[in-house]
C-alpha cells in the first residue's frame, strides 16, 4: 500500500518536479555565465610588445592552433547569424529594392534587364548586403570576442562599447552616401555629355551597393584611429606628418572600390574619406594619453 502511494505521489508530482529542475538547471547556467563574464571583465592582463608576441608564437607554433580553431568558430557562427539574416532579407526585397532605386527618376521601373539571369543576381546582391547591415552588431560582437582574451581589461570595456558606436558609425556612413552622394552623382552620371543612359538592374545596384557598402566602412575609420590611440598604438603628430601618404593610400583605395573607371566616382568615395582621415586626426589628439 505504502509503495503504491508512493509511486502516485510521484506521479502527481513529476510535472511540478520537471519544473523545478528546469528552473534550477537554468539558474545553474545564468549563475555560470555570470561568473565567466565577472571574470571576463575583472582579471586583468599585462599588454605585451607586438613584437614578444611575434616571438612567441613563432617559438611555440602549437599555442596558434587554439586561436586558429577559437578564429574558426567565431567564422562559422558569424556566418550562420549572415546566413540568417540574408534569408530573412528575400521577404522584403522589393521593398529594399525600390527603397534603393528611388534616387533614379522613375524608380525601379526605369530599370531595364537585358539579360536573363540579371533580375535574379541583382536579388542577391541586395539581399547580401542587407544581410550584412541586419548581422553587422552581431559579427563586430564576434570579432570583438576573438580578440578580448588577449586584451587588457580597459582595452575589453573599449572594444565593448565600441560595437553600438561602430554601428551608428557604419549605418551613418550608408545613410550619408544614400542621402547626399548618390542624389548628385546619380543624375550627373546618367546624363553626362548629354547622353542619355538607361540604367541595368545589375550595374545600377552594383554601383549603389558598392558606394553605400564601402562609406559606411570608411566612416569606421575614425573610430578604429580613436581606440588605437586610446591603447597608444598610434598618436596624432604621426598621422598629421603622413598626411600626403595617407592620401595616395586613399586614393589607390578608392580607384579600387569604384566600380567604374571615371574620375567622378573615384572623387566621390575619394572625398569623404580624405575628410574622415583629418577627422581622425582630431580624434586621436583627444584620446591619445597625457603625457604626465
């Protein structure tokens, strides 16, 4: 009698029983989490030379092959989260699609497909690098954990807070090249020496996508300058004297992320950038460290 009241006690308890351990294995695991992150930001280690780095891993090859595979799963889970988001960006393409071809006169039904295929690449395309606007936090969150282990504990909250801004940053950059660039640029290219140009689904969005993709990396730039000189790995006198070479550097950059060969396009990616490297420059001069 006892062992069968037994067994319907546990039975009416087995439901109640479950919950609880699913709530103690999920107060476990915050418990851990916390813990891991506590010490993520509170131990602290010593910055070590570029170079001693160098040295040491060329004398003790085996320690790579843990940042290789930690570099391999960073990847990989970068590129579901793109793969991910690239996916959900098929729902609304249309939408995107004309959203990006209203800086042409009649919108997306002023562009012509001449080839079969072309509808279908051009699709891709902006479905990739809405993709990579949606998994952009995402993929700086991964970058930044690859390289916080080997961080000191300023250089870790730095990189932390720098994944929200490089965000802005990179949306900042897109929106001022969609919004002020390619409104001038646009027309004037269309109707140069009077020719009037019917624009391709693919060369349009290749041009559009190129321009929005690569300023809003460049407006990354001074961010990128104002943490290297908050860590004093650059410093402002130095970016100020290579001022010329900067800009042979920029503009090699520039040739080569214009999809076209003229110099208008290469002048308009050219121009921001140049703006951006002097702004750098003002940035590095405030984070640089006082001399004391």
């Amino acid at each position: 009698m006892r062992n069968t009241l037994k067994r319907i006690w546990r039975i009416l308890t087995a439901p109640f029983r479950f919950i609880f351990w699913i709530l103690r294995a999920i107060t476990r695991w915050f418990r851990n989490k916390y813990q891991e992150i506590n010490a993520f930001f509170t131990e602290d280690i010593e910055d070590a030379p570029v170079g001693d780095a160098l040295n040491k891993a060329i004398d003790h090859p085996s320690e790579l092959l843990v940042h290789v595979d930690a570099l391999r799963k960073h990847l990989l889970r970068s590129v579901v989260a793109l793969a991910i988001t690239t996916a959900l960006s098929f729902i609304f393409f249309e939408q995107i699609l004309e959203f990006l071809s209203s800086p042409l006169e009649g919108g997306m039904q002023s562009l012509v497909a001449i080839e079969v295929t072309e509808p279908i690449g051009t699709v891709m395309r902006v479905a990739l690098l809405t993709g990579f606007v949606l998994a952009f936090p995402y993929i700086a969150l991964e970058l930044w954990l690859f390289i916080a282990p080997g961080l000191s504990r300023r250089s870790r909250i730095y990189g932390l807070f720098a994944i929200p801004v490089a965000t802005l940053f990179f949306v900042g950059g897109m929106a001022f090249a969609y919004y002020v660039m390619l409104p001038t640029a646009i027309p004037f290219l269309l109707n140069f020496m009077g020719i009037t140009t019917i624009p391709r689904p693919s060369s349009y969005v290749k041009f559009v996508t190129a321009i929005l993709f690569w300023i809003g990396i460049a407006f990354e730039f001074p961010l990128v300058i104002f943490l290297l000189a908050k860590i004093g790995l650059v410093n402002a006198s130095t970016l100020a004297k290579q001022w010329r070479f900067a800009i042979v550097i920029i503009a090699v950059a520039s040739a080569l992320i214009t999809p076209t060969v003229d110099p208008v396009n290469m002048a308009l990616v050219m121009g921001p950038m140049i703006i951006l490297y002097f702004f750098s420059i003002l940035l590095a001069k405030i984070a640089q460290p006082r001399a004391p």
